[in-house]
C-alpha cells in the first residue's frame, strides 16, 4: 500500500473556522486517507466533526448513517471504560462527531485519521471509518472509533473538517492511497 500525499492545510494551521478539500478527490485512489492532529480547539470541550458533498452538491450535508465506540481513562486512574455512545450516532446529514470533548489547554488535543473508501464509485454508497484520539477537558484520554455510510450512490468529491463551536488551531493531511 503506498500513500501519496495529495494536499494539506500546513501553510494555515492557526484559528480555522474549518478545512476544507473541495478538489483532489477523484477516481485516481479507492481509498483516500485524512489525517489529523494537533487539533486544539478555541471552546473548550468541542467536538472535531467531519461531513461531505456529492458531485455538483453543496453544504455539506449528505445524508449517513453511523456506529460510534469509545474507550476512556482518566487521569486518576478510575476504572476504564468501553462502550458504544448511542447518542452520537446519527442517520442524517449533521456533521459527525469523530472526536469529543476536546480541551483547549496547550496540554490537551486530538489526533487521527478518517478512511474515505471508493468515493469516485457512481454505483454503490460509500463507506467510511475514523479512528481519533483525544485529551479531554476533564483530564481523561478517549479513543473515539466511529464507521458508517454515506446513503448517495454519487461520486463524492469535496470534504469538510471543523469544531462542533468555535475555531481550532491544528494539521489535516488528505493522501490518496493505491
């Protein structure tokens, strides 16, 4: 498996009201990779969400349906916990949570990837899953693993990043992968 990078926000990492990749996603890859980190939001305890337009659409709001786990573990080393968060699933077209709580301290942020399968595919939905680490506000580590689909049988061609309030300081890379 070899990634190419395609594109990134490194020349503005700083106050982002969003990032977005509105060129670059086409049927040359199957799989295209965004990776995050750093993600420091200005609010604290905002959620890192993500959402997609199909071909010719605009904002950002297909419709998709979505699982979300996460594992946490506080500072003071209370039990771990394991479960799957019922209330940040979605079949809708919101923007979806991959990483929350953020806190805003120089000490706290959030890092992972989101996998785009196939997005150019004009016959089937479009699968996806994220994988995202974060330090919350409460002093605590949560793994966030979040999959699901887009229900639109379009190409899919633009992606949008951003804080469920607020802006963030913080790196999205978008790689193309063959």
């Amino acid at each position: 498996m070899a990634m190419t990078l395609i594109t990134d926000n490194s020349s503005d990492t700083t106050d982002l009201s969003s990032v977005d990749f509105t060129s670059g996603i086409d049927s040359t890859y199957k799989l295209y990779i965004f990776s995050f980190y750093d993600i420091n939001p200005a609010t604290d305890g905002s959620s890192f969400q993500f959402q997609v337009n199909a071909a010719s659409q605009s904002g950002f709001n297909e419709t998709m349906t979505t699982t979300y786990y996460l594992m946490r573990h506080e500072e003071d080393d209370s039990p771990a916990e394991w479960t799957m968060d019922a209330s940040s699933d979605q079949i809708g077209s919101a923007y979806q949570t991959i990483a929350e709580g953020i806190g805003n301290g120089a000490d706290e942020s959030a890092a992972g990837y989101l996998y785009l399968f196939n997005p150019s595919d004009t016959t089937y939905i479009k699968h996806w899953w994220s994988r995202c680490n974060a330090y919350r506000l409460e002093n605590m580590s949560v793994n966030v693993w979040v999959d699901g689909y887009f229900d639109v049988t379009a190409a899919i061609d633009e992606v949008s990043f951003k804080m469920s309030t607020g802006n963030f300081d913080g790196t999205v890379k978008m790689y193309g992968v063959s």
